[in-house]
C-alpha cells in the first residue's frame, strides 16, 4: 500500500493521489513539521488535543471551501506565530509528482494565497485538477438528528467534491438572497425586486440542479451496490423542497419562471418574516436507514454512526467515478465506537477505493488490524512520530 508503488486496486482504474510529504508552518498547534508518507493508509494516534485533527484540517485545506472545521483562516495561525501560516503537500500518483501549497502571509492580512509548483493560482478550486478530498469528523455524527441546515452544508460539501464550481454558486446565491432581503425591508420599486428575484430565481435552479444530481448518482451507486448484511447500512436517499419539486417536474427555464411567480407572490409574507421562506435554503436531504426502511434520525446513535460512515464511503467511490481520481479520504475519531467487526470492515472499504487514507484516534489499538499495512504514527503536542 505504498505510495512509491501505486499498486491498483481490483479493478479501479482511476488515478490515485498520494501525498508523499506534508510540510506545516505555524499551524495550529505546529510550529513546524515536515513528515515524509510512505503508505496508502496513514494512523494517527495520541491524547485529546495532541493535535492529530489538526493535520487533517490541514489536509483538508486542499478541498474547495474552509476545510474540515469551517474555520476562518485567520484562526488557523499558529497562537504566538507570525499570524500567518502555510501548508504544503507533495503529492503523487501515476503521472508524476506535484507540490501543492496554500496559507496567508506572516500577520494574517490579505487572502489566503494558493499555489502549484510554485506558481500562484487563483483558488483551491485549481487544486481539484490534481486531488479530491472527503471526509468525516466527530462533529458530523449529529447529522439526521440536527437541523436542516446541518444536512444542506453536508449535502454542498458532498456536491463541492464531485462539481467544485458549485461553491461560487452557493455563494452567489447566498449574496442574492441577501439583496432580496434588504430591498424587502422598505418601500422598493417592483422593478428592482423583479430583477432581484430574476437573479435569485436562475441561481436557485442551478444550485437546485446540481444538488439533485450529486443525490441521484450517489443514490444510484448505493442502490447498485446494497447489501442488507452490509456493517455499513446502505442509505436511501432524497432532496426534499419546493424548487426541488419544481426542477424535478420542468425544464430549468419552466422551473425559473414558477419559481420567480412565488416569489413576488409571497413578497409580503417575507417581508414580514425579514427573510425568504421558499427557495434551497430551505431545502432537506432525507436520508432512511435502507435495510430497516425507517429515517436516519429515528434509527440508535450506533446505527447512525454506521450509516453516516456508509454514506461518505460511497461518495468518495462516487467522487472516483466522476474525477476520475481516487479522492483522499480524513476520517477523524473514526474508530472510537466500532466494534472490531466494524472496524476490519471500514479498512478492507478504504483499501477497495484505493487512493489514500488518514485515519486518527486516541487508542492505538483500534488500528491493530492494520500493522504491516499503514503508517502508523504518534502525534504529541507539535511534534509526530512514527
């Protein structure tokens, strides 16, 4: 399972990117580190707040968006650093070796910089050429049981990997609906709301689109690949909302126009809500325990668990089929609450995708099935050993 190797898994024929090296300045809890990889799946192990999830933030710093944490970048500096930081990773696969590398100048002022090679690029969305990323961390274990919210975040996050424009036009339609919003705190003149609405309407149905084919293919593959004795419950999975209905029922432009007519009907009744009541950010992925048939937030905290982990492992063979790479795959505190057939399971999944894993947890035991298979690692306070 070595990255100098790259041997193929069974028939999976995407490339599969390995990072080789990671190099961290004034991060987090890292005051420097530079840590040579040497394996498909890597373990980090130590105490509570060693800083293991750190590294894998810093990974995650490679997928479009704010990494794992959802943190400002600003936050990420080093506490008595320089305020800036950087992150570097050396990455690997068939074609080659390839240096990637992002993090904000010393004092934390201006943009987050991104570069490949050396040469500056405009975003992390240039890095999704090279490398996807997925994963799944303790926070995400309250998903069916949370809000609505939580799972459109889920959701976009899952879309980002596989379509990595469809951040900028979440965004978009975020600024839009803002701008809707204020123009319906006073008196405006309908031309002004008619043009809002037109804009709100048109990214509405493309985020709409792009959401609901992410949760199509992804549905498809589960279907095609249950297995009722799965440790991993399959998921049955569905968006649920107003534009869905509509984006699901006409053609995008049919959709636009009904949409654009709900919103200047209910103008009076977001005005007094100060908010738009109908669109995708009101939208809910419903997602049903397949072999047991009923919804995720009513099956144990163990079966969710187990869903969720499920789910995730067959986005990331959906993000292989879609890229065409083999997406790096984080999962933090993964194997705290399995039991060792759940366990076994999980790492014969990860070595059937066949790209890279980091894998973290406080007991080292938990990784004992894979000795001779991974690097294994013992992360203290600013420092890693192996």
């Amino acid at each position: 399972m070595t990255a100098s190797v790259l041997p193929r898994a069974a028939g999976f024929d995407a490339r599969r990117p390995h990072a080789r090296r990671i190099v961290l300045a004034d991060y987090r809890s890292y005051a420097s580190l530079d840590l040579d990889i040497d394996a498909g799946v890597v373990a980090l192990t130590g105490e509570n707040g060693a800083g293991k999830t750190n590294v894998l933030e810093a990974l995650s710093l490679f997928a479009a968006g704010r990494g794992l944490r959802r943190a400002e970048f600003s936050d990420c500096a080093r506490a008595g650093g320089s305020g800036g930081f950087s992150v570097s990773i050396l990455l690997a696969d068939e074609d080659g070796e390839t240096r990637l590398g992002t993090g904000i100048d010393p004092g934390g002022e201006g943009a987050r910089k991104c570069r490949i090679d050396g040469a500056p690029v405009a975003s992390p969305r240039d890095f999704a050429e090279r490398l996807r990323i997925v994963w799944m961390t303790p926070a995400m274990d309250g998903l069916f049981a949370g809000s609505a919210g939580d799972r459109r975040r889920f959701l976009d996050r899952l879309v980002l990997t596989v379509d990595p424009a469809h951040g900028s036009r979440v965004s978009a339609l975020e600024r839009a609906l803002r701008n809707r919003n204020r123009l319906l705190e006073g008196y405006t003149e309908a031309a002004w709301l008619d043009a809002a609405e037109r804009e709100v309407a048109e990214l509405a149905v493309a985020v709409t689109a792009a959401r609901l084919e992410t949760v199509s293919r992804l549905a498809a593959l589960v279907q095609s690949e249950r297995d009722d004795a799965s440790p991993f419950p399959w998921a049955d999975l569905a968006l649920a909302g107003d534009v869905e209905a509509l984006v699901a029922a006409h053609s995008a432009l049919e959709a636009e126009d009904r949409y654009r007519a709900r919103l200047a009907a209910g103008r009076p009744r977001d005005a007094a809500a100060g908010r738009t009541l109908v669109g995708p950010q009101a939208s809910d992925l419903v997602v049903r325990h397949g072999p047991k048939g009923i919804e995720a937030r009513a099956c144990s905290t163990g079966e969710q668990k187990a869903l969720l982990t499920g789910l995730v492992l067959a986005h990331a063979r959906l993000v292989a089929a879609v890229s065409g790479m083999a997406p790096l795959v984080l999962l933090d505190e993964i194997a705290a609450h399995f039991d060792p057939r759940r366990r076994r399971a999980l790492y014969e999944e990860l070595a059937r995708l066949g790209g890279q894993a980091w894998l973290t947890g406080a007991d080292p035991a938990a990784f004992a099935d894979l000795a001779g298979h991974a690097q294994l690692l013992r992360v203290t306070p600013g420092r890693i050993d192996g």
